[in-house]
C-alpha cells in the first residue's frame, strides 16, 4: 500500500515536471530537485545573498503560477469570503477615494484587484512572477477601468514612477518576505511611489513565536513543515515561500515595526488586527496603516 502510494506519487512528480520543462520552466525544476543547490549556483554566479533570496521567490512563484495561478493563493475560498475591504479601507471614507489611484502589492492572478477596484478610480497591480500577471490580466478584464500592470524584481519597484498613487495595499504577500533588508526596501518604495495617501499592508501576528510553535504542534502534521522568523530576521536562506518560511510579528516586534515604518518618513503609523480567515499557526492577521503627507 505505502509501495504504490509512494509509486504515485513519483509519477505525479514527473509528469509536473515534464509539464513544467515543456512550458520552459526548467530553472523551478531545478530549484523543487534541490533548493540548496539552487542557493549554492546563485552564490557561485556572483548573486549577493539579498539577490539568491529574490530569485528563489521569482522560481517559485513563475513555476507555480505557470502550473495554476489559483493555487499560488492558497485557502482561495476563505479568502475571497473574508472581509479584507473592511480592514484595507479602514482609514480610507469609501465615498472620499473614488478619485484616488490604487497599487495592489503582491496582486497575484489580481483576486483583490477585482474587489478593490470599486472603490478608486483605478487599481493596478505589481507581482514578482510575470505568470502570475498574465492571470491577472485575464481575470481583471472586465474591470471598467482597466489596471496596469508590473512585474518586479522582489526587491523594488524601480519601474512604477514616484508619487504615482494614493494608496498602496497589500494581502497574503509580505508575510511571505521573511528578510527585513527587503521588507524595508519594499517599504521604502511604497512612500516613493505614494504622492499624497498611505498604506494598508497585512501580515500575520502570534502573540510570540513560542505561541506559534504551541499551535503548530497542536495541529500534529497539518502544518508540520512551516519554519517562521520575526519582524527583525533577514532570513535570506530561507528554501521556500508562500507560508513555507513566513515572517511573524509578535508583541514583542509591533512596536520595532511601527518606528521601523515610522522612520521611513510615514506617519500615524498603527496596527489592527483581524481573526485569520483560515485554520493556520497564527493567532491572527495584522494590518499596518501608515500615511504620506506632503
Ligand atoms: C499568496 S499570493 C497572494 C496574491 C494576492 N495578493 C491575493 O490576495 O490573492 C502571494 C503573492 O505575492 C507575490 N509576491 C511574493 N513576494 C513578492 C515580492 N517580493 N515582490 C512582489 N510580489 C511578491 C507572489 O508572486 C504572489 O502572487
């Protein structure tokens, strides 16, 4: 029984892999054989360990985005039934930013795109993985207004110009991003690219990493494989994303987060928070505000 259960499985591990080399992607089946040695070729071809952590990101993704850019969401249906307009706008009167131009972080296949774009006058999207963007591209359509689009680095957003928009938010991507160096930098680009208006950013938030490792055990081997750091970590080693290696903030870190925010130039930067949308190790979501003023 475990034989051919076993057996399927290396079957069903070929044939994702022989669908993934004939759409071009052998880098992803590379890196999914051995994430380490993908680590190890960037570092001997002159990758600095910021860049090796981005390029694992942008494998991981394109390859996953390639194979279906609904799974790269994960839990889609909790999600999309959860309230994150009630939390994203939170600071923003609905009536009072039907002019403003919104930036989707992470936007993904473009699922919170569709759901925020109501409100502003236009929202556009920036993801690391150009799969995914095609997706998105398609599953935003019918959208009146329709949103442009970048693929980035990981890193930065070099080619959206300065004080482009009014609001920039974010959900179920910066947790994935479990090195500070390039959160920050993420950050930093946010108040670049922000004329006049702020910022709505979730993450997850366990009121300590023991906490979190309690959960994971209490949940036996659901969530087994799941190594988290926190808010100060540049965890540039980590083999994987996308709820594999996130970050967490912890009581200990909301304060550290808020003037880390603070000192890039926001201002009223605070937090809230929300219950998840769906069974994880963390106690809850967490939403950071901050705001650009001239
Ligand atoms: C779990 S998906 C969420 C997609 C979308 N935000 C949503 O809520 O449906 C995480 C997304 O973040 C993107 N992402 C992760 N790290 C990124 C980075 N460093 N720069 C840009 N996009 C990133 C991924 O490509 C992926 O589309």
């Amino acid at each position: 029984m475990l034989d051919s259960r076993h057996a399927a499985s290396n079957l069903s591990k070929a044939f994702t892999a022989t669908r993934l080399l004939l759409k071009g992607r052998p880098d992803y089946v590379i890196y999914k054989a051995s994430p380490r040695l993908f680590q190890i070729a960037l570092a001997m071809l002159g990758y600095a360990a910021d860049e090796r952590y981005s390029r694992m990101q942008k494998t991981f993704y394109e390859g996953l985005a390639t194979l279906s850019p609904e799974s790269v969401v994960g839990f889609f249906d909790a999600h999309e039934e959860f309230p994150y307009e009630d939390f994203l706008l939170r600071n923003a009167p609905r009536d009072g930013i039907t002019t403003k131009l919104a930036l989707d972080f992470g936007c993904g296949m473009g699922r919170m795109i569709k759901r925020m774009s109501p409100y502003f006058q236009r929202v556009d999207g920036v993801d690391i993985a150009k799969p995914n963007i095609e997706a998105a591209k398609k599953y935003t359509d019918s959208l009146p207004r329709r949103p442009l689009f970048y693929v980035n680095n990981g890193r930065d957003l070099s080619d959206i110009p300065s004080a482009a928009y009014q609001f920039v938010y974010s959900t179920i991507a910066m947790q994935h991003i479990p090195v500070h160096s390039i959160r920050m930098n993420l950050f930093r680009e946010f108040h670049r690219i922000l004329g006049e208006g702020q910022i709505a950013i979730q993450m997850v938030y366990s009121a300590s990493s023991e906490r979190a490792r309690i959960r994971q055990k209490d949940f036996g081997d659901r969530f087994r494989n799941i190594t988290f750091s926190e808010w100060e970590d540049d965890f540039y080693e980590a083999k994987s994303t996308n709820g594999a290696n996130d970050v967490i903030i912890t009581d200990r870190t909301v304060p550290k987060a808020i003037s880390d925010i603070a000192r890039l130039g926001f201002r009223d930067v605070e937090v809230a928070f929300s219950e998840p949308p769906h069974e994880t190790i963390y106690d809850k979501w967490i939403y950071i505000y901050g705001r650009k003023r001239s």
